[in-house]
C-alpha cells in the first residue's frame, strides 16, 4: 500500500497543493511519476498534460493511502464504481464490502452517493478501506444536514464541502452548471432533470428566488479545493434520462456553462473534469463527445454510460456498456459504471461486481479501438493461452478469473480436465483448436503438405487429454 505522507510533507511551503499548480511550476510530483509508470508514460509528458488540464489527478492530500491514478484522455480509459446507501436501505459494513468487491475488480475511483443515515460516517469508513480515489456529490449531506431545500444556507453547503475535502474526498460533483434560464427548458423534456443534485439545485433556486449558489460561490469553492487538492467533477445537472431528451437544448445550455466554469477553475489552478450524459442513442455519442471536446477545452469527460436504449430494465448495465465503449473510443476519458439495478433499486454487491466487469470489458474495448500501447498485448496473450489450451493462464488472465474457472469446471469435473485439449463447447472430435494444430503441423513453410502418424500428434489418447 502507497504511503503518500513523505510526498505531501514536502509540499508544505506550497498555498496551494493541487498537482495543476505544480504542475504549473514546472514540478513532477511523486504522484505524476506513479502515474507515468503505470500508464507506460514519459514523467515529463503527464506534467504537460496535468498542466494543461487535460489530465487529472485525482489526489486529495488527506488520503494518504490512495494509489495516484489519472483521468484525461491521454491514458487508459478509467471505470468508475458508485456506492452509498439510501434512505431504504444498506448500511456501513455492506458499503465497505462494496467498495472492496469494486476495487478487486478493477474500479479506477469510487463515489459515494449515500443519501440515507450516518452519511457521514459511512463516507469515512469507505475513505479508511479504499486505495483509490473518493468522490462524493456533497449538496446530499448539506440536504441531509439542512432538513429542507428551503432551510439549506449557502454557508452551510461551503461547510459541507470543507469538510468532506478536509475528510480526503479526492473529487466533488458540483452541479454549478444549471442556472435559473435553464428552467423553462425542461418543460419541453419527457423527464425533466433525472440529475438527483441537479433537481435539488433546481428546486432551491425556485425556492429562494435566486441564482445556483454553486455558481455563485464558485471562487470560494476553488479556494477550498486549492487546501486540499480536490478536483472539480463538474455536474451535468441536466443530463437526458431517456432516449427522446438526448442532446437536447437543456441539455447543450448547461455544457456551454461547464465550459466556462472549467476556465474559472484553471485561473485558480483547480483540476477538473466534466460529466456528461446520460441516456444517449448510438448515432450521437460521437457529438456529444466531439462538442464536449471543443466547448470545455478538452477536459476529461465523464459520462453516465451513456446508455444506448431505454427497455432494457435489468439489463442496463449491457445497454451502457456498449455505449460506453463508443464513449471511450471517442474522446471519454472515465466511464461511470451501471449495474443491472439501475431504474430499479439501490445495488447489492453482486450488482456492483456485475456493473464493474461490464465496464472493465467497455473501457478494455476503448483502449482496443484507440490503439493504447500494451492494450493489445493483454488479448494476445489470452489467444495464445487459448490456442493451446492453457486453462490456468486463461483464468489469471481473464477479468474475472472466478467466474472463468467456474464455468470451465462446471462442464469438466475432475482434475484431468484442466490440461483437456477442448471444451465442453465442441468436444475433442470438433474441436478447431486441435484440428489446426494438427493442420499446422502437417504444412511446411513451403507448403509442402505431410499426414502425420497418430502418434505424432499432439493428443495422444482417444479422450484428447494430456498424458
């Protein structure tokens, strides 16, 4: 496990911690070079990205056991895992064991989205068990702290985000970018503001008759972060929640705002990376990446999914999935995972474990498509292992070698089988991999053709077993 305290007591003499401003000054941090060498990166070549802000460190000074990792374009694309309780159910221990199934199976950073009891205390928990980073959406504690929207203070929400940066929250969903002349626009949607941060925003300004104190406080929020190194995630408050509301006016009003917001926070030397949509067809994910790209100046983004259909109920972690890896292909840099209860109820862990691997297997295509140097080298390695018939490297290599084991031996029982030369799938007789050994050992390179003696192929008795 990483201890960062050495890295951060160096920096003391430093106002403000965040690796932008460091960066900026022409400083490779520890976390830079951590970053560098599991993303197969030159130091220097991560210090531009970070500077320039299309690269993120999401690194909060306070959690000193976070393994740094980055979020931008310019490396792998990143999974992220939400967690949390509701007011219906869960509690601590399950939430860590959540966090915990995430991490074993490959979550880049876990948010924490608990609106139910002991917020607070379950954040903690989570921050104490996770060695990546934590983001949270902290306008729910100021809800829960509060009683009402209508009794929710400015200075109680800048409490709120103190403190939780104070706690080692790496990132905040801040939902700065819907303002009050965004409003009449969801009259025209089929669901209106699905955001759950957003409708709150929404509902406060209806009901204070003012603008978003997000917005408002914004500069006050980028002095906090600057203490603590927390980056900015900010919200799409108007994402679309279904297919007929994609890229919709609202929808486009907010980003041009998110834009503008991400140049505030750079002359405050504050991280940022932008989330987007939401409920998305195939044929527009493209755009909405491209004009992510142009309007917020190459932030990394963030997206829900997006989730490609809207009947899928059960099953949606597959609808985004596929989404998400056009996403990724197409300038996403972090993918925000769905398990199979989104619409449906809070996920258990199994649907965690579920909504992970559907999205390792998106963002492994992306990385694929983008031709991500040593993406290929892992597939290779699985078609070789494959090819002859190594079960055990398969296992160790598969994304979830439990589940790969398990369904291998569900249909081969007994030890024998694990050095079988086939499957249950064909059977040794038309079995293809062991026709083409035989083939390719028949051929020359000259072409020249040789039928070999039973005894000179490579499966030496009638059950294709290895002696």
């Amino acid at each position: 496990m990483v201890d960062r305290t050495p890295w951060i007591e160096g920096r003391k003499r430093f106002r403000n911690k965040t690796q932008m401003h460091l960066a900026r000054q022409g400083i490779i941090t520890e976390e830079m070079k951590y970053v560098a060498q599991r993303e197969g990166l030159h130091p220097e070549f991560v210090r531009r990205e970070v500077a320039m802000g299309r690269m993120i460190i999401p690194a909060n000074i306070n959690h000193l056991h976070l393994e740094p990792m980055a979020i931008g374009r310019n490396s792998r694309v990143k999974v992220n895992a939400n967690i949390g309780n509701s007011a219906l159910a869960s509690d601590i221990p399950t939430e860590v064991e959540k966090a915990k199934v995430a991490i074993k199976y490959g979550a880049d950073t876990l948010m924490d989205l608990s609106t139910g009891d002991a917020i607070k205390e379950t954040r903690k928990a989570i921050l104490e068990v996770s060695t990546v980073p934590v983001g949270t959406v902290p306008i729910y504690e100021a809800l829960k702290v509060a009683g009402s929207i209508k009794d929710m203070t400015e200075d109680l929400i800048l409490d709120v985000i103190e403190e939780q940066a104070r706690e080692g929250v790496s990132y905040m969903t801040i939902h700065a970018g819907i303002l009050r002349e965004h409003l009449p626009l969801i009259n025209h949607r089929v669901m209106g503001i699905v955001s759950r941060g957003g409708s709150i925003i929404a509902q406060w300004m209806v009901e204070h008759g003012k603008e978003n104190p997000l917005y408002t406080n914004f500069d006050k929020i980028c002095e906090i972060f600057k203490k603590y190194d927390v980056s900015f995630s900010l919200g799409d408050a108007l994402r679309p929640g279904c297919i007929e509301d994609a890229t919709d006016d609202a929808q486009l009003a907010e980003l041009k705002v998110l834009g503008e917001l991400t140049e505030r926070a750079w002359r405050h030397d504050v991280q940022v990376m932008v989330e987007g949509p939401g409920h998305v067809p195939l044929n527009e994910v493209e755009f909405n990446m491209k004009i992510q790209q142009i309007w917020c100046h190459e932030a990394p983004f963030y997206v829900l999914g997006p989730l490609v259909l809207d009947v899928a109920p059960g099953y949606d972690h597959i609808g985004s999935a596929i989404g998400g890896a056009l996403a990724g292909w197409k300038g996403a840099s972090m993918l925000c995972y769905v398990t199979p209860k989104e619409h449906l109820g809070l996920p258990d862990i199994e649907d965690v474990k579920q909504g992970v691997i559907a999205y390792k297997i998106a963002a492994h295509a992306a990385d694929l498509a983008k031709n991500w140097p040593g993406a290929r080298d892992w597939d290779l390695a699985m078609s070789r292992a494959r090819f002859n018939f190594e079960w055990e490297k398969q296992f160790e290599l598969a994304l979830d070698p439990e589940t790969a084991r398990r369904f291998h031996d569900e249909a081969h029982g007994g030890e024998g089988f694990k050095s079988a030369k086939f499957c249950s799938m064909c059977g040794a007789q038309f079995c293809a991999y062991r026709i083409s050994q035989d083939v390719m050992l028949s051929i020359n390179d000259q072409g020249e053709f040789t039928v070999l003696e039973d005894k000179e192929k490579p499966l030496l008795d009638g059950n294709f077993l290895a002696p």
